[in-house]
C-alpha cells in the first residue's frame, strides 16, 4: 500500500459524515459501474454488490448503472432493477464510452465520495471498505485498486499480464507517475476533487482514468492504493489492440502537452541533474519500448503478419523512444539537436527494423512460421532482438549524441572561466556595474 507524499490543506473531506446516515441525506458513496451489453450478469452482480454495501459498509450508498447504448436486453434489466431494489438508479446514454459514463454518472451524482467497479466485479468487494475509507476520513482524495502492488493477488494470463505491466512501465518511464496500476477498474474519488479535474479531462473511453489520476497526482492530490484480489474474465469484450493504440495516443497527448509536463532540474548543459544516471534512464526507457514493441506486434501480427507487425510496431515505439530519451536521458533544444535526434531515430529504425528481421528469417530457417508461431517463442526471438537493437542504439546515442553534451560541457566550463572572481568581502550586495559583465559574460 503506497502513498503520495503532497500538500493537503484540510483533515476531513467536506460534508463526509461519522457514520451517521438520515433517510433524507444525500449518500455518501456511489458506485458507478458502466455497461453495454451486458444483461447476463448484470442483475447477479448489481445484486451481489448491493448486498456487500448493506452489510459490510456504515455508510449509505448508492449504485448507479450506467447503461452505454446498450442493444441487448441490459436497458430493461437496469430499469427492473432500479424500481425493485433500494439503492439502486440508473442512467441511459445514447453514446458509448467507459469514460463518457463516469463523467457523466460522476460529475452529476449528489455523494460525497464516487467509486467506480466493473460490471464482472473481477475484484474482490472485500477491498471496497479499504478502498473508501481513507477518502471518507480526509486521509486522500484519490483511491485505486493495484493489481501490481505488494500484496494483490491476480489471476489472469500471460498476455493481460504483459500488456498490463506493458502499460504501466510505459505511464512511468514517459510520464513519470508514481501510482502502480492506472486501468485496475476499481477507484473512488471525492466528489469535491473529482468536479474540478474533469473538465481538464479530454478523453471519454478506456484512457479516462489514466488521465484523470496523472492530472490528480500532478495537481497535488493524495492518491492511496489498495493492493486488491482479482480475478481476470475470460468473456471480457475489451478490444486489446485498438484499447492499446488509444492508450498510446493518449500518453503521447498527456507528454506533449505543457500543462501535464512535470518540471525537470536540468543543469547549464541540458543532461538532468536529478534521478537516475544516464545509463540507468537509458535502459528504463529501452524496457518500456521493448514492452511497447511486443505489445503491438502481437496485435498487428494477425493483420499484417510477422514481417509487417514488426515493421509498424518499431516505426511507432521507435519514435516513442526517441522522444522519452530527449526528454528523461538528454537535452538536446535547438535546430541542431533536432536533426541530430531525426538522425539518431532513423538509425535506430532502420538497425531495429534489420535485427528483428534477421531474428524471424532465422526463426524460420529453423522450421517455424513467423506468422503462425507460438506467441512466446516468437516474443522470445523478438527479445532477443531488441536487446541487441538497444545496445546499438546505447551505442550510438553515448558516442555520439551524448557526445555533443560533453562538448557543451566544455563550452561552458570556458565561458565560466572568464568569469572574473570577486572576493566576498561582507560588505553588502555589489553595485549594479559590477554585476553587468557577469551578465554580459554568462547570459
């Protein structure tokens, strides 16, 4: 369970009550749970959870189904429900999108604290008093369910696995959040906070989430996780490959926006000042396009084939790189760093495209089809590939790119040099014509 150390101003959320609840009082907690098509298990788990939040939760709460357009018998069910059990409403979109519902539902709801759960309930109701109770006690404005923190317990498959931890890496390395788990669908928010983040929120689908927390934890915002058991459903119908390409845009909006780009030490020659060495930002970086890489080989692979997937996928990673070494392992402004990072991008595409596709005509040669191969074989093969490609890329990127760094270094070792030394004598600050040559001299 981790949280982040920031500034917070009051020890109790506005309005969240001891406990005590009025029959006429607004509810403290409502649960959203967004839905399209889903009307065989919706009634067993709205059921289910309401029964959780009667017995086990000293708040009164509410569910609210979100039905997203649904063209199977989900609206029906949800309005059945609604005017038979207590505590439970619904709201009819005529648009989709797991982000529209909960900007929607959240944005208009009259709790004090908004949750959200997906409708399979792949995680355990057991973490939802865990998940609620800091916020209700002012503790945090923000709490997530990690299915990668110490301590959750996760059974899916080996490809969610990697995707998901994929994923993650990526929102780190590009970004350089410190929450673990950005898609676990099981989160709750102060209806206070949530109200003045959504509008700085752009996107209403499956990338939602992600940008409210990273908006939530560059705004100062106590986030709180809550290591959960969960329970992977085998008949989800989430689109993995076009999900990962929007998550992707999506990462790459957030980095290149000014407003979401954290503020970095850098020193006079533009290399950071802060965190990890050059070689460990590199080999951070190169990790998390690995990832990205097989992510999306294995997506386009069914389409395009092997040699294409690899193809397109390095042409997207290898930009991606590019642009977090710029940003997280060198410095490089101005026209002259730009060409040198073209350069340096080209290079690296054209060797990664190269290696990886000797790796599948190897495959090959040795009596497997690229195209048809058992996934981790051919990831395996890919692996090994991109690690020869990032060592290539180290490389280059340390002889030559870092290079024009120590020479920048240098430059500005001399320039200082002519700096004239005035003793410090105590006498108070200098006159303003002894200061203008060290303006001059150092602008």
């Amino acid at each position: 369970m981790t949280v982040a150390t920031v500034r917070r101003d009051d020890a109790r959320a506005p309005g969240v009550s001891d406990g005590t609840v009025c029959d006429d009082a607004p509810p403290v907690l409502d649960v959203v749970i967004p839905v399209y098509n889903e009307e065989r298990v919706l009634e067993r788990s709205v059921r289910r959870l309401r029964a959780h939040l009667d017995a086990d939760l000293p708040w009164a709460s509410v569910v609210t189904v979100v039905d997203n357009g649904s063209t199977d018998a989900t609206s029906a069910v949800a309005d059945r429900l609604a005017a038979s059990l207590p505590g439970v409403r619904v709201r009819h979109l005529v648009e989709k999108g797991r982000g529209l519902s909960l900007r929607t539902a959240w944005g208009t709801s009259d709790a004090q604290i908004v949750a959200y759960m997906d409708v399979d309930l792949s995680t355990a109701l057991s973490a939802l008093l865990p998940l609620v109770a800091p916020l209700v006690s002012g503790h945090s404005d923000v709490a997530i369910g990690s299915r990668l923190a110490r301590g959750a317990r996760v059974v899916r498959g080996p490809k969610r696995e990697l995707i998901s931890r994929a994923y993650n890496l990526i929102l780190r390395t590009v970004l350089g959040n410190g929450f673990t788990d950005a898609q676990c669908g099981f989160k709750a928010v102060r209806a206070d906070v949530v109200r003045r983040l959504l509008p700085d929120v752009a996107d209403n689908e499956w990338f939602f989430d992600t940008e409210l927390l990273v908006l939530a934890e560059r705004s100062t915002l106590r986030i709180h996780e809550v290591p959960v058991d969960w329970v992977d459903d085998p008949d989800s119908r989430v689109d993995i490959a076009q999900t990962a390409r929007d998550d992707l845009r999506g990462v790459l909006r957030l980095w290149r926006d000014p407003r979401h780009t954290a503020a970095r030490g850098r020193d006079a020659v533009g290399t950071s000042t802060e965190g990890p060495s050059f070689d460990a930002r590199f080999v951070r970086v190169g990790a998390a396009s690995t990832l990205a890489y097989l992510v999306l080989f294995c997506a386009l692979r069914p389409v395009l084939g092997a040699f294409g997937a690899n193809a397109l996928a390095l042409a997207g990673t290898t930009v991606a790189n590019i642009a977090a070494h710029r940003r997280s392992t060198l410095s490089c402004g101005g026209p002259v760093g730009k060409r040198r990072l073209v350069v340096a991008g080209t290079c690296a595409y054209v060797s990664s495209v190269g290696i990886a596709s000797l790796g599948l005509l190897a495959l090959a040669a040795a009596g497997h089809d690229p195209d048809r191969a058992g996934t981790l074989l051919v990831c395996a093969v890919l692996v090994a590939a991109s690690g020869l490609a990032v060592l290539v890329r180290f490389v280059a990127l340390h002889a030559w790119m870092f290079h024009g760094s120590r020479e920048a270094a240098a430059d500005a070792g001399a320039r200082l040099s002519r700096i004239p030394v005035v003793p410090a004598t105590g006498s108070g600050p200098l006159p303003s014509e002894e200061l203008a040559p060290v303006r001059e001299e150092n602008p």
